[in-house]
C-alpha cells in the first residue's frame, strides 16, 4: 500500500528532526562588555564595568556598536567522544572565538535577519573535562537595520535566545537530510515513473521507522530506513541528459546596507565558517572573488588568511575574479577598469601564485562594451554573471555565449540563470539545466550556493544535500565543483555557442547612472588626477631625475577602485557607506593632489624661464587653447605670448592677490607652454559680447527668452541653426519608482514634470575673455542657479550649475531638441563609443530609455551634429532630436537623505561640422574635464625649453590613456587607445632617446619588441582597440 498523500510523509519527517540531538548542555550565563567599532580592527570600549547578562535577557544595538559575550565551558564526562556543535543564537551577526582564535560565525533570523546560521562546528579531540573560553563579538545585523531606519528608527532589539552545547546522533543527522532532499526533490522531478518510484522508495523507508517507540528503538531504526531508501533509489534506472556543477561562493557586498569597516567583519565570519566547512568536507569546494577582501583579512585577520592559503593549496578554494572590487562597469572608466585587474591580479600572484581565468561579476548593473577587450587583453578568457536574469523587459536571449567587444574582442561569457546566493537544493539544479538556452550544445551547466550579499557562505546542510542530490534519480546531475571547471568544459563548444555583439544592457537600475551625484564626480575627477599624476610622475623621473612614487601612487589609486565597487559609485548604499566614501575621497584628493604638485613643481623647476611666467600643463592628447586663471602678486602682471603681447585677460582682485585668467594658446599635447608675465594696463579686444538675452563670441551667437531658455544657438562658421526649439529647458520629473529609489527610474516619470521658472537674469561677467549671464530658478524647496558661459574663441556653451536640492523623490534633466535627424545616437563609453538607437521600435529599444555615457553624447546626422558634454555626469535620454541629460536625482533608498545638498557642475553644448568622429567631440570632452593645470614660476635655468611635448602621436583620433611606470619597476608604460573607430598607423615620438619598446598586454606581460628609430617607433591600430607598451630608456 502507499501513502495517498505526500503531505502525511512530511509530518512524519518532522518528527524525526528532534532525534538529531542526543542532548544538550545549556550555557546560561555570560559576562558582557560593549564599544563601538570605529575602523576596522579598533574599538573604543565603553567605561562601564563588564556586566552579567542570562539567557532570555534582550540587547539593544545599531551600526558598529559591538557586544563581547563571553563564558567558560567545560566539557562534561558523557559529551566527550560524541559529534559536538557549539549552537548559539544571541541575534544579529557574531564572530565566535574560543580559547582566543577565531572558529567561525553566526547569525540569526531573529528581527527579520537575513541569515540563519547558529552551529560552530566543536573539534573531535575535544576531550572530557577540558575548559573551553567562549568569547562571542555581536552586532547588528546590518541588512535587518536598513529597513527599522528607513521606517524612522535606529535600533535594533535581540534577545539571547540560545547558547548551548549540542550532542548530535550522526546516523539520525544524516537520514533526516536524506528524507528532506528526496522529498524536496519530487517536484522537480519531471518523469513522472521515476516521481513514483521515488516516492514509494521514500514512503517504504519511513515507514521502517519506528516512531512512538523507546527512543533506543527509534534511533535504531534510522540505519535500517536509510539503507532501504537509498537501495532502492539506486535500481531505478535513469540517465539524466545534464549535469550541473555547485559552486559554493558567498556574495560580499564591499559596502551596501553596511560599511566596509563591517564587511572586513564580515569576511572574518564567512571564511572562518568556510575552513572550518572545507576541514570537515575535503570534497567541498569554495569560489571566492575580490582582492580586496582577501587584502582585509591578511591585514586585520591574518590567522584566517593563514587557513585561506591552506585550503588554495589544496585545491578546495578557487580564486575568481581577479579585480580588486567587484566594480560597476557602467561609470568606472577604461583605464580604472584596466586597474581593478592589474592590481587585483598582481595580488593573487604575489599571495598565491595564481590568478583567474574568470572575470567574476555576477551582479553588477549592466556590463560596458567594452569589457571583452579589457578581459582578454588581461590573459583572461571567461565572463560570468547571473545579474541579467533580473530584467523588466526582455528576457536575455543567451546564456552560453561569445561576447564580441567594442573592438572584437572576444570572450566566452555565461548568463548563470540562477541567483548567485542561495540554498543547494533540486529546484536550482532543475533551473540552472532547464533554463540553459544552450543545453542542446553543451551538456553542463553551473549554479552557485551559499549565502551572501551580505556573506555567510555555504552551510553544513547546503553541503549534505549536495551529496544527496548527487544520487537521486529524476533530477540532473549534479556535482560539487569551481567555476574554472565549468568553463574549461564548456569551451570546448565555443564555436557553437551565439555571439552577442554589444553592451549587455541591463534593463533596471536606470537610476544608478545619477544617484547620488557626488560619487560620480569624485569618481571622475579621481580617474583624471590619479592618471594624470601618473603622467607627470613619470615625465619627472626621466626629465627631471626625480623618484617616481609608485607605492603612494597605488595606495590612492587603491582608494578609488575600492569606492567603484557596484554598490558604492552607483549610490546604492547607506548613508553612512557614502559618508565613509566622502573621507575617503578627500583622502585620495588630499594624496593624489600633493603627488601631482610635486611632480609639477619639479618638471617647472627644470623649465629655462628668461622671464617670470605662467606654465601651463596640458596633459591631454591634443594641442589645447583654453582660458586659465592663475593667483599673482602683481596685478599689472599679465601673460603675454611669443612675441611679448599680452594674451586676451582679465583681472579679479581677491585676498590671495590678482587673479589673472587669459587664454593660453596652442599648449603643446602632453607638455607645456610657458607664457612670460608683462605688464599691461588693457586686454585686447576679442569680440565678446553679453547682455541679458544675447551672448556672442567669433564662433557662436545665442539668444535667450524671458525665461532664461534658449530660443538660438547660431553657429556662425557653419552658417547652421543648433536648436529646434527651446533648449537647455531644466525639468523636474516625479520619479518613484516601484523599490529601492536609488536604484530604479521608470519610464512613467515622464508623466508628471515641471519646469521652474527663472526669478532672475543678469549679467554676471563681462570681461574680453569671458561672458556670462546668470539665471536663477527656484523649485519647491530647491535653488537652481546657473552660469551660461561663452568664453572667447569658444565653440561650446558652458552651463556651469549649482544646485541647492532639496527635493524626494525627484529627477532633474536638462533638455536641448536640436535641428539633428539621426536613428541612433552615439555615447562615449570606456575606450570608445556606442551607438544606440533614438526610437523605440522595438521593446529592446525602448527599454533603453534612459543610457549611460561618460564625457559625452552626440547626435549627428551627414554633415553636422551636436554633442553634450559633461564633467561628471552619466545618465542621458535622447529620443528623435530631442537630447536629455540627467542632472540629479533625489533617492530615499536606502538612504533617506540620498542627494540633498549642495551640487556644482558643468555641462555643455557643443555643435559641430560633420560627424562626431571629425568634429573634434573627443578632445572637446576632455578639455572640459582635464583643463590645463596651471604654476606661476620665478625665471630660473633649466635643461627644458619654454614649450615642449613629452610625447605626441601622429594621428588625433588616438588617446593617449596612461604613462605609468611599470610596475615591476623595468620602464614606462605607455598605453593609448583608438577612439573614433578609425584604423591605421600610429607613430610615437618621444622627445627623448628609447632604447626598446616591447608590446605588452593590459597586465604588463610583454608580447613582441617594437623597432625604434630616431626616437619614434610605430604600429597598426584598428577601431576602438586598446594598445600597450613597455618603454626603456
């Protein structure tokens, strides 16, 4: 006979759970202390003398404040030869330490808890009458806290609700997570004759226990029920058509709803819990990312990062990943994403001997195109993720693929099509086979297992029912194993596998290009400094003999790649992450600032100046001419050119001194000009011209309603109307989205907007060199004032912003319709452009309505277009002829606060002749947002003349992108990248003798020498390509 109904099998298997104890030891009573973690490794401890809390007593915490538990156990007589467990349960999270060494973490699900995880595994010589000291270190559980804040609390109140010693009876262990895999596993068990033969087997077997007996009769039932459940199992005969490979991995969030000093904590409790997992289960296996994390826990754990050498060693934990962070590939730039893995992979070498194949990134906000290249490039083959899955839209149609790169780069990519947290159980076996859109090609598949986000891990009993699953008919195959392992089987198929060639946009998250705005601008003023600091260090130690910090260089480019990770640069962290992000940007500003300093000074003391003059340093790839401003003493002193007239200038007196700004002509690319001081009582005439409603220069005339729009952008040199209608239009838009408000834009925000009026217009700077008007508008509780700027000569109009934003839940744009027709705009993304289409054709296209771009975006159509740059933002919209960008966003999740504050910024329009490519949209980018640095010097010798390149290329559509010295110390390394999809050759002249130049890869590995001749040497480039070299002099 056979039970009718499945649900009675599940009441009986419940009754079997309380025989997993033999018996238990209660541990009552704890001695407690409080602080408060103030970074990582330190702690300001409370005065109060230690207290006694008991089991049932309650604690209340929130961020970084910190419980010490601690009590003595002493081993009883008849618990000394049993399988011992340490259960505790005090709420939150907690490291457990005994007798002073870490052995692992808990966590609790008390007060809605992310995580359950109460068991510390006990050693098996423990022995009868041994003393054990118990400490425990308890906080909050972070994730739990977020939403007590967002609902206006602090505070969070737990209970010590366990501590115990367990004696556990491994035959009644082992059989209760036999029957609840197998019952877990009959819906997902598509035949339904083997369902049936399953189920009978499981029926049959519980039936054999003993239920209701003498607890001796019941336990020793179990063995006998076990024995018959799995013979059975074995004789039915199935031949799954797949397998798929466990990896355990734990997910850490470097910084989201909890600081990175917690997650240094964090990484303590999930890697202690793993050893001590992998000890117990040599055929367990762990994947684990981010050099950062294995960077905290050498620092501040070292005791646990002995054990993470061990287990590398035996092949039980796999390095992924190679970055430094898991970083957002939307905003960081090329040259960052080309550091995550320089110097994450260097970690791993230098720690461990190896490094990755994989670039590891399964959640992450979308996915640049030009990641491929950047992979490849690195010695990398493989792209995993799992984040697509999550689309409002489409569905992705791949999920083993070749992903072409903006270049043709290319790499064989996995869409995981299951979570990359989670239990191992058979329905995320059943999904990561089913849902494989290319299983017909390749017969195996990967899933991840573990908790995380926040960390933990896999636990005991995700393990124990990986290795029941393996035997259960009905259901795929399945193994534990590592990613690498997956890959290396599947490669073998990659000429089959679709090729998708493009960005894999993510359809949601569209707010994370803008939320919180300071994030992005520190982000992108940090990529400039650091790189340009690089630079100027290494033009100083060849020209001018000086030591190139290459420690202190790393250490702040280390602070910045850390701020990328994928929850910090989008703005979807805490309050306190961002404040924590805030000093560390200051930090790098403060370091990286006085790094660029020293290597100016140097460079402009070795400058022969005959004259007191100005020196201006253009660290771009182009000849720049672009006004400066520069503090002197004197203020009849002004900069003068070649010949000793004086450049077009004005004066500003201000407390340092007179505040000179002129324009510097024709500053050499990578070099610099020195313009000699002469006294001048008037600036000559450049043409400019401002009232309230007109501004014009020799290249540009624009006009201005009432209203402070633009109702005429006249390009002059091309005889060519900008404008369709009103531009620079500043909507506000409700956005509230369904969740998480940092994260999301929907598309409905379009459907309720305002547009502030102007309270007022003037004039606020009429000088020869430049012309303002000034136009101020209030919003509710927000002040928006801004600077349309035209400077002479120039051929952008600049709208320099400041915003006092006070607004929930919000979006402020800018809108220009210009006299463009184009299917497709172009965005300039990491080492190049995409083009992406301005109409929704399709649900592909319209999904797309909000994009990323970094300096700038263009619509062009045969001979004319018209960009928008910009010096830190990210987010646009450009439907038909109509060019939005997005200015700020006011988010409430998960802070409540998100973007309310003072913000200044700069964008700007910029019409041009023909194509972006031709017109000059690349190098107008970076002007804007690397401007020439500008020194006053004394005249002195030097062994420099007054203007000099360093180094220059032949073609203007290549980017000079890092001059840096090499990291093992053996030369410069120059690399350059093709940004106008254009090919052909490039010459390198340096303006000093080379003795070799080898070609290399993004991680400094030489490949092939270069010929030198006369100081120049030469290679072929093609679109969009990434080029490096090792440079010996």
């Amino acid at each position: 006979m056979q039970t009718a109904r499945k649900e009675i099998l599940r009441h009986m298997m419940k009754q079997i759970a309380p025989y997993v104890y033999l018996k238990s030891l209660s541990i009552p009573e704890w001695t407690v202390k409080s602080g408060r973690h103030v970074a990582p490794g330190e702690f300001i401890y409370d005065d109060a003398p230690a207290r006694t809390m008991r089991l049932g007593d309650s604690w209340t915490t929130t961020y970084d404040e910190t419980l010490w538990l601690s009590a003595d156990l002493t081993i009883p007589e008849d618990y000394a030869n049993e399988k011992l467990y340490l259960e505790l349960d005090f709420g939150g999270e907690a490291i457990v330490r005994i007798d002073g060494k870490i052995v692992g973490g808990v966590s609790s699900r008390m007060n809605s808890g992310w995580v359950h995880r109460d068991q510390i595994f006990l050693p098996k010589d423990v022995k009868a009458g041994q003393k054990l000291q118990i400490e425990v270190e308890a906080t909050v559980d972070s994730g739990a806290l977020c939403n007590v804040i967002l609902a206006g609390g602090r505070e969070m109140t737990y209970s010590l609700a366990k501590a115990c010693l367990a004696a556990v009876d491994p035959v009644a262990e082992s059989y209760y997570f036999d029957v609840m895999m197998v019952y877990a596993s009959l819906d997902c068990i598509r035949d339904e004759a083997v369902k049936a033969r399953v189920f009978a087997a499981l029926d049959d077997s519980l039936h054999m226990v003993a239920f209701d007996f003498d607890e001796s009769q019941v336990r020793a039932s179990f063995a006998p029920a076990a024995e018959l459940l799995w013979d059975r199992l074995g004789k039915i005969r199935w031949l799954p058509q797949g397998e798929v490979i466990m990896a355990g991995h734990s997910h850490i969030d470097v910084a989201w709803l909890w600081t990175i000093r917690e997650v240094v904590r964090k990484c303590a409790r999930t890697f202690s819990n793993t050893i001590a997992l992998l000890d117990r289960y040599p055929d367990a296996v762990f994947s684990q990312s981010q050099a950062v994390l294995y960077d905290y826990v050498k620092t501040y754990y070292p005791e646990v990062y002995a054990e993470i050498k061990r287990k590398i060693a035996d092949n039980q934990w796999e390095v992924v990943g190679n970055a430094w962070v898991e970083a957002d590939t939307n905003v960081a730039g090329g040259e960052a994403l080309v550091r995550q893995l320089l110097y994450g992979k260097g970690f791993f070498e230098k720690e461990f001997g190896i490094s990755s194949d994989i670039y590891w990134l399964p959640d992450c906000f979308g996915f640049s195109w030009a990641l491929p290249q950047i992979i490849k490039k690195s010695g990398m083959k493989y792209f995993l993720t799992s984040k697509l899955n999550g689309q409002d839209t489409n569905r992705f149609p791949h999920t083993l693929f070749t992903w072409r790169g903006i270049d043709g780069s290319e790499v064989l990519a996995y869409l995981q099509r299951t979570p990359y947290n989670g239990e191992y159980e058979p329905g995320k076996l059943l999904a990561a086979w089913e849902n494989n859109d290319q299983k017909t090609i390749a017969d195996v598949s990967m899933s991840m297992y573990g908790y995380g986000d926040g960390g933990g891990g896999p636990t005991l009993g995700m393990v124990e029912n990986g290795r029941r699953l393996a035997k259960i008919p009905g259901i795929p195959a399945s193994k534990a194993g590592g990613a690498k392992e997956f890959f290396e089987r599947v490669a073998q198929f990659k000429d089959e596998f679709p090729v998708w060639n493009d960005e894999m946009y993510y359809e949601n998250h569209r707010g994370t290009y803008t939320s919180q705005a300071f994030t992005k601008k520190n982000n992108r003023q940090g990529e400039f400094l650091l790189s340009r600091s690089e630079m100027a260090c290494a033009f100083a130690a060849v020209f001018a003999d000086s030591e190139y910090p290459a420690e202190e260089l790393e250490a702040v480019w280390k602070i910045l790649l850390t701020n990328q990770f994928h929850d910090l640069l989008p703005g979807t962290s805490i309050r306190e992450a961002h404040e924590d992000s805030k000093k560390d940007y200051a930090e790098m500003h403060r370091r990286g600032g006085a790094v660029l300093q020293n290597a100016l000074q140097k460079l402009t003391e070795s400058i022969s100046l005959p004259e007191d003059s100005v020196v201006c340093w253009n660290f771009n790839s182009w000849p720049q001419t672009q006004l400066v401003s520069v503090t002197l003493s004197n203020a009849n002193l002004v900069s003068a050119d070649e010949d000793g007239k004086p450049l077009p200038f004005s004066v500003q007196e201000t407390k340092e001194g007179a505040c000179v700004t002129f324009l510097a002509k024709d500053v050499p690319a990578m070099g610099y000009r020195a313009f000699r001081l002469v006294s001048a009582e008037k600036a000559p005439e450049t043409g400019l011209f401002v009232s309230k409603d007109r501004l014009e220069n020799e290249n540009l005339r624009v006009l201005l309603d009432e209203n402070g729009y633009l109702t005429s952008v006249y390009d002059k040199v091309n005889d060519r109307e900008v404008l369709s209608g009103k531009g620079n239009r500043l909507q506000i838009f409700q956005d509230k989205p369904i969740h998480e408000s940092a994260w999301n834009l929907e598309l409905n925000y379009q459907k309720k907007g305002w547009e502030p009026e102007a309270e007022r217009i003037t004039v606020s700077e009429c000088t020869p060199v430049r012309a303002a008007v000034r136009v101020v508008r209030r919003f509710n509780k927000s002040v928006i004032t801004q600077d349309i700027v035209l400077a002479a000569g120039a051929k952008r109009v600049d709208f320099v912003t400041h915003v006092d934003w006070q607004e929930t839940e919000k979006i402020l744009k800018a809108a220009f319709p210009v006299a463009i027709k184009s299917s497709f705009a172009s965005y300039e993304i990491q080492h190049g452009a995409i083009a992406r289409p301005t109409h929704w054709n399709t649900s592909f296209d319209r999904a797309k309505f909000e994009a990323c771009g970094h300096k700038w975006a263009d619509l062009s159509e045969g001979d004319y277009g018209v960009s928008l740059l910009n010096d830190c933002k990210y987010g646009y919209d450009i439907r038909d002829n109509q060019m939005r960008l997005t200015l700020l966003k006011a988010p409430i999740c998960p802070d409540t606060t998100g973007d309310k504050g003072e913000h200044t910024f700069t964008y700007s329009l910029y019409p041009h002749a023909h194509a972006w490519q031709e017109g000059g949209v690349v190098a107008e980018g970076f002007a804007l947002n690397e401007p020439l640095r500008v020194i006053a010097a004394k005249k002195q010798e030097g062994n420099l003349p007054e203007a000099h390149s360093f180094v220059s290329l032949n073609r203007s559509h290549v980017v000079i992108d890092a001059i840096k010295q090499a990291e093992d110390g053996d030369g410069l390394i120059l690399r350059v990248y093709e940004a106008e999809a254009k090919r052909g050759t490039v010459r390198v002249t340096w303006n000093l003798p080379m003795k070799s130049v080898t070609a290399c890869n993004l991680m400094e590995q030489d490949e092939r020498e270069i010929p030198v001749e006369n100081g120049e040497f030469s290679f072929d480039i093609t679109p969009f390509s990434v080029e490096t070299f090792r440079i010996r002099f």
